[in-house]
C-alpha cells in the first residue's frame, strides 16, 4: 500500500493536474500564440501594483477576437474554472491578483479607439485602450476625456471601469462613472450584455451604476463608450504653501464653502513633497508643512476671477506663500511632482502600499494628525497625497516586503487608517476599488446583512463565483477572524464601529 503524498506535493499534484486539463480545453479555442501557462511566461502577470501580495496564475489567455473571450468564458465556466480579467494591471489594490487555479484573462489586445464622434462628444474604445490615448485621439478635434488617474499614460478604460478610477480632475469632472455612457462586455456563461446607453437615459434598471466599480466580479467589459469634453480655453495653477497641516485642511474646506468648485484640489504633506521634488523638481516649497494646489479653468475671464477668489480664501486661511503658474509650461511642473507621486515614493522605499480611503473634507487635518501618530505606533514612515477637494486620501506607508514583520506592520497600519476613517463618517475605498487590500476592512464599514446584499448582486451575474472570487466582498467567517485580529493587536480604537 502506498503512503501518502505530503500535503505540500499533493497540492502541487492536484496543481499540475488541473492545469493539464485547462491547458488542454484552451488549445482547442486559442492559438498557441494566446496561450501561456510555463512558469517563466506567466510569473509577470503574479500581481498589479500591489506587490505586496502575489500568485502565480495556472493559465494566461491572450484572446485577440470577441469570439475568442467568448469562448474562453464558457470554457472556464463548463470547468468550473475562476476568471480574473486584467487589463494593464496598474490597479493598487490587488483587484488583478491571480487565482492560483485559475485562468488570467488579459484584454491588453484589445486597444482600438472603434469611433470617435466630435459631434456628439463621445468615443467608443476597446477595454484595452490607454485612458490617455482617448485624450491624445480627441485633441485634433479639442476635446478630451476627463478622469485623468496618475497612471493614465498606463491604465486602461476597462480597468478604470472596474476600480471607477477619478484623479485630480475629479472634483469638477467626477469620477469614470461621470464620464460613461456604455459598457459592453461578456458573463462568466459568454453570453454578450450591456450596460447603460447612449440616449441620455436608458429603460429598465440603472445596471451601469452597478458594473462601473464591480471590480470584475460581475462581467467582462470589452467595450466602453465615453464621454468627452472640450478642452478649456484656459487652465492655470495656484502652488499655496501651508506652515501648519490644519490650515492647509481647512483652507480645502473653506474654498468649497466660499462655492467655488476648482478643476483640481489636491493637498501633499512635507515628507511627500520633498520626495517629489527631489524626483521632478516642480519648484515646491521644501519648507511648508503642506502644500495646495488649486487649478482653475475655463474662459480667461473665468479663470482670472476664480484665480482671484481662490487666492483670497487661501490667504485669510493662513497660506504663507501663494504662486500662480504664468504659462502652460509652469503649470504641468506644478502639477507635475504630484503626478510622479507614486514613483517618487518607490525611489525613496523598497515598497510602498497606498491606501484611498475618503472622508469628510473638514477632518483631513484630524486624519494627517493620525496618521503621525500611527507612524510612531507602528515604526513605519508614511507619505501622504489627497485629491484633497473631495476627501480621497491617499497615503503611502513605506516598507520592505522582504521583511515580513515590516509587512505585518504595514498591514495593521493601513488597517487602522481604514479604521479611523470609517469612524470619522468616511469610506475605506475612493477610487481603487477593495480588491483584496481591503477586504479585510470591508468588515468594518458594512454589516452582515449588507455583505450579503452584494452577494446576492454577485450571484445573479455570476451564480458560480467564478468571476474575480475571493476579493471586495468578505465572508462571515473572515469578518470573525479579523476582528479577533484587531483585538489581539490592539489595532480597534472604534469600538463603535458596526463590526461583523
């Protein structure tokens, strides 16, 4: 009678077996070209911007054809077989991660601009398409596309439809859902559907709604029609200087109180502009505790009588330096450290994970005071950026993955920040979606019953669970163990939360 395979070589067994098999049914529906599944061709797809965590797919599908993603999906779904589709794999919180068996589906070859219609002010692109190539097709006829992500020049539509991605644009444009009119795409079973449409209102349910930030757990999106907007006659850029985190919060607060909705307001701390500007050097004041920078657009008469408003609120709130860009050069430098923040940051650590929660825009002095004192806490440096005008944080905690106490740190310092947030009337996500970043969080924020509500969504596109399993909705038994998690490490300091 033979032994027992060690649990370890079972499952690398069971592993190989499987993979075998996927293999196997894919060749019949994909060239040998669209097909990986070799350890060297598939360990560049282990991860998307959080590298924190990573898992080796079974299978890569690289379908060229509409009819190739269709048949992949119902090959997947006869085999019961989980899907991740993945565009450019920029996203920040684990959305793209692999399912260790299962089949990554990458949509990175479908990146044609279909029809772009400057009459009607839309454009009809492929999943695949680059966010900034819409704009780059649309200036010839002076428009653009709006929601404009720091990873524009990388990140695709059909992956800002999943995350429903924003960007400093965002407080006067709004976010991806904003700026659609259309998703087309496949179910798990292949069968083709449609969100929304291109009338201004569209019959029955308002299913876009729903899709647009579903993270890929509902439908594979193929095609996207968007809207576009003229681009402003003139756009020009306040650069305020801040001796003191509160002011600088407050004055965020105090321009939207005065009614004056800016083109861009984003807020970065001391450690985060120097970082920048030792990376772009975009001319920010090293000295400042926080800096602002407040974006004005429009006719010139607009934009000068805005600039003048703005400058006022600035000062009776405090600013200890206030420039305002002269040309079109000096303005992208202005805004150019904050674009580059993230790379800034990868050149200052060995690893960095971005948190984007979302508060009430009165409190964002509270959380950055909070935000220290966890530092201290948890013995990690942290760096921190906002879209600032409508609440959506985005802070940097610096560390070594390699270390894996550095990374358990990490871990319950972004949780606290979740924590806090939700206790100060915010959300854990703005715009980069849960995936499995905050899964975990999500525990905090919604009960029991609300989680099974989403499954219940989930379940009627995606009855199997094959689509993106795992990620953005947590189970009962997960919430249990981290909540027991947060207790055993001290981390709760919201006891009122309601908590699984």
């Amino acid at each position: 009678m033979n032994a027992p395979l060690p649990s370890s070589q079972a499952e690398i067994l069971r592993r190989n077996e499987r993979q075998a098999q996927v293999v196997q049914a894919l060749q019949e529906v994909l060239p040998a070209h669209a097909l990986l599944w070799h350890r060297e061709d598939t360990t560049p797809y282990e991860c998307d911007g959080l590298t924190a965590y990573r898992e080796r797919p079974l299978v890569v599908a690289l379908p060229e054809t509409y009819e190739q993603v269709q048949a992949v999906l119902r090959t997947c779904h006869a085999l019961d077989v989980p899907v991740v589709a993945r565009g450019a794999g920029t996203g920040l919180s684990g959305g793209a991660l692999p399912h260790k068996l299962g089949v990554t589906l990458s949509l990175a070859k479908f990146n044609k601009i279909l029809k772009l219609d400057p009459v009607s002010r839309t454009a009809l692109v492929q999943g695949g398409v680059r966010n900034l190539a819409i704009s780059e097709a649309a200036a010839p006829h002076g428009l653009y596309y709006a929601p404009d992500p720091s990873s524009q020049i990388a990140c695709t539509i059909g992956g800002n439809v999943a995350e429903n991605a924003g960007g400093v644009h965002c407080l006067k444009y709004g976010l991806t859902i904003h700026n659609v009119l259309k998703v087309k795409g496949f179910t798990i079973e292949g069968d083709e559907v449609e969100f929304g449409g291109e009338a201004l209102d569209t019959p029955g349910l308002d299913l876009l709604s729903i899709v647009i930030g579903s993270e890929g757990m509902l439908a594979v999106t193929i095609e996207v029609t968007v809207k576009l907007v003229p681009k402003p006659q003139l756009a020009r850029c306040i650069m305020a200087s801040f001796d003191d985190i509160r002011k600088a919060g407050d004055a965020v607060a105090s321009v939207i109180a005065a009614g004056i909705i800016p083109a861009g307001l984003e807020m970065m701390d001391k450690p985060m502009t120097a970082a920048v500007e030792d990376y772009v050097h975009a001319g920010y004041d090293l000295n400042a505790e926080a800096i602002l920078l407040c974006e004005s657009d429009g006719t010139p008469e607009e934009v000068e009588e805005e600039i003048g408003r703005m400058s006022a609120v600035l000062r009776t709130c405090g600013a200890t330096a206030i420039a305002v860009s002269r040309d079109e050069a000096e303005r992208l430098r202005f805004w150019s450290g904050r674009k580059n923040a993230f790379p800034a940051s990868g050149r200052i650590s060995p690893d960095y994970m971005c948190m984007d929660s979302t508060i009430p825009r009165k409190r964002l002095a509270d959380i950055l005071l909070a935000i220290a004192e966890m530092e201290k806490r948890y013995g990690l440096r942290c760096a921190n950026v906002f879209h600032a005008g409508d609440g959506n944080l985005h802070p940097l905690i610096l560390f070594d993955a390699n270390d894996a106490d550095q990374l358990r740190r990490c871990e319950l310092f972004g949780a606290e920040i979740m924590e806090t947030s939700v206790a100060m009337g915010g959300t854990i996500s703005g715009e980069h979606g849960v995936g499995v970043e905050k899964l975990n969080s999500m525990c905090v924020q919604f009960s029991r019953e609300e989680c099974e509500q989403m499954f219940g969504v989930k379940r009627a596109f995606d009855a199997k669970g094959l689509l993106n399993p795992g990620k953005v909705i947590p189970t009962l038994n997960r919430c249990a163990d981290y909540g027991k998690m947060l207790v055993r490490n001290g981390v709760v300091s919201h006891p009122d939360l309601p908590r699984f």
